[in-house]
C-alpha cells in the first residue's frame, strides 16, 4: 500500500514551485505539512487539509475562512489520489481565484510524481525478487517445480529454447555502478530477455536460443555504446529449467575458469572449453593430478617457457610441423630439436594419439 513519504513530498513541491509563482504544501493523511516551500510551516498541522481528507473534496479558503482555522493561509487545498485512494493533500498558497487555474496542473504534476515513485518501487521490488530467483536457480535443493512458478508470479515469461550468457565487467570499472547501468542499458536494448545481477561483477543474459547467434561483433557494439564488458561468456542453448540451471552453473565455471587460465579471448563459448572447465573444477582430485603429472617436469625444467609454447602451438596445429614452425617462425629442424626434448621430459611419445591427447588436457589446465 502506497503512502506518501517526505522525500516525494518535498520533490513534489520542489518541482511545482519551479513552474508555479506560488508556494505550494503537501500534506499526509493526518494533515500534518510534510513538504513546503516555506522550511518553517514543515511539521505543523494544516487545518484545511485536515477538511479535505474528511470530506474527500477540494477546499477553497479566502482571507476570513483561513483566519478562523490553525497553520492555514488563504489558498486551495485538494485531494492527492493513488489508485482512487486519498494518500495526501496538496495546497497552493494565494488568493483562490488567483491560483484557482493552477490547482489542477498541481494535480497532474504531483500525481505524475507519485506513479512515477510507485513504478519506481515495483520495479526495484520485482528487481529484488528476479535476484532471488537466480539465487534459487543455483540453489539444487530448490525445486524445479517451484522455480517455475516463481518465474510465472514475477511474469518472467519466456520461450524454450533458451540460452544462457554471461557478461563479466571489465576489470578497471567501478563494479556496482558499472553492473547496475548495464542492466538499465541491457534491458531498453533487449526488452524480451531477462537480465540479472550475478554477484557484484557479472550479468546473466537469458536470451532466445532461436535469436541470431552472438558474435564477436556483439562485443565491438557494446564498447561503442560504452558498455563496460570485460569478456562474454556463451553457452548453448537448452530446452528446460533443469538444464538452465546446469547451463548457469556451467557458465560461472568458465568464469572462473577463463580468469585462472588467463585466457586473452573476449568470446568464450562454453563448448571449447567443457573438458578443461570440468577438469579444472575437479584438479585437487588424484586423477587429475595424474594428468598433470607429465608437465610438471616440463614446466621445471623449461625456465623461458619456450617449450611449453612450442607444445601448444604444436597441439594447436595438430601436429603439422611446417605449420607448426611457420608460426613460431622457426626452421623445421629446431621444431624437430624442442619436440624430441619435450618427449625425452616427458617420458611421452608424441607420436601416439592418447599421449598428444593427455598433453593436450594438461595444457588446458596450466595458465598460458
């Protein structure tokens, strides 16, 4: 239930009395002045209104009439409705068939203000509400039946499929102010989709998986406009809130993922990196480790990390050595030199598919 406060009190007579040569009052529902532009009328009880709230009905009051009532001034005094409900009264100060024409622009101006401040509050409420969704959506033990019926009171309304992406805000912004512009922006931009705060620094883009594909162009838009993404992160899309929820999942994994690797890209799609990201959430575990374990004497023993980057462009060209030494801008020899030392460290034989493929896994779980 709406009820008028100071703050909007005082606003509404701030912004009436810039386009209105009178001074203007604003009562609550006891009659008391809660917003005035005379600072020493402010707390004191305003008879008139006070006849206003009792009869629902406009009060004009002349020099004689206002005499004979306490913290009055000749003026007109009328009703403030929300909704058809009296929540206020609004006074204009001066003889009454003087301000008579002004009364009912004070109307629409603080009637206007108030449906601004309401729209403002659903808005901010059903914004707190979408939050604990999310919060619910990451939550296992929440149920799915629940989630979607949660969805469905906050008129989250959407069509499968669905896919979830997630922008992560540049690192040298300021996160909370940062985070909440991009949403406002976000929001005008896409109106169908959802879009919520993730934490302090990141934002979760529920888009129609049936849209045009995000592209790298998506991005060179968005720093255009100012937008501060730091990196997108995609995932694909799904068909149900159960697989929402691991695709949410899935994404934050990247996220964190994309930041302990150090990864350069700005377009992460989730399906390059399902292995590592999996393996990565996983790499205090023995078998992991184990996967590890051919590296560790490479990375030791490779002081300038110049074999490290010669296995990983080498795995990147799928073992082409003449493409492999053109990127490295090396002669093939050379290349042929590293590799035969790469394997004497690491007891692999490169020429073996499982061998490249365990390199392969452990490279994606080092930094580059």
């Amino acid at each position: 239930m709406f009820e008028l406060d100071r703050l909007l009190a005082q606003d509404i007579v701030d912004r009436a009395m810039a386009i209105l040569p009178y001074n203007i009052n604003v009562m609550d529902r006891q009659g008391v002045i809660i917003g005035s532009g005379d600072a020493q009328r402010i707390d004191s009880l305003h008879e008139g209104a006070q006849l206003v709230l009792a009869n629902q009905r406009v009060v004009a009051l002349d020099e004689q009439a206002a005499a004979c009532l306490q913290g009055v001034k000749p003026g007109i005094n009328l009703p403030l409705l929300h909704a058809g409900r009296l929540v206020g009264v609004l006074g204009i100060t001066g003889d009454p068939e003087q301000v008579r024409p002004f009364a009912e622009l004070l109307r629409m101006t603080a009637e206007m203000l108030v449906e601004q401040r309401v729209l403002q509050a659903e808005q901010h409420w059903r914004g707190q509400q979408q939050e604990a969704w999310l919060v619910n959506l990451l939550e296992r033990g929440y149920p799915l039946a629940s989630l979607e019926a949660d969805a469905e009171r906050l008129r989250m309304r959407w069509k499968w499929p669905l896919q979830g992406c997630l922008l992560c805000l540049a690192s040298e912004t300021d996160h909370e102010l940062a985070q909440g512009q991009l949403i406002s922006q976000m929001r005008l931009r896409h109106p169908h989709d959802i879009i919520l705060p993730l934490g302090l620094h990141d934002v979760l883009w529920l888009r129609s998986g049936k849209a045009e594909t995000v592209r790298r162009s998506w991005l060179e838009q968005a720093d255009q406009r100012g937008w501060p993404v730091g990196r997108l992160l995609l995932a694909e899309a799904v068909e149900s809130l159960a697989d929402l929820r691991e695709a949410t999942e899935a994404l934050i994994n990247l996220r964190d993922y994309a930041q302990e690797m150090r990864l350069s890209e700005r377009l992460v799609g989730l399906g390059d990196y399902r292995l590592a990201v999996l393996l990565h959430q996983q790499q205090g575990s023995w078998t992991v480790q184990r996967l590890l374990a051919p590296l560790q004497p490479l990375r030791r023993a490779d002081g300038s990390g110049q074999l490290v980057a010669t296995l990983r462009s080498w795995l990147q060209h799928n073992g082409h050595a003449q493409a492999c030494a053109a990127a490295l801008e090396v002669h093939r020899n050379t290349l042929r030199y590293r590799l035969d030392r790469i394997a004497e460290i690491t007891g692999l034989d490169l020429d073996r598919m499982t061998d490249r493929m365990l390199l392969s896994i452990g490279l994606a779980l080092f930094p580059e």
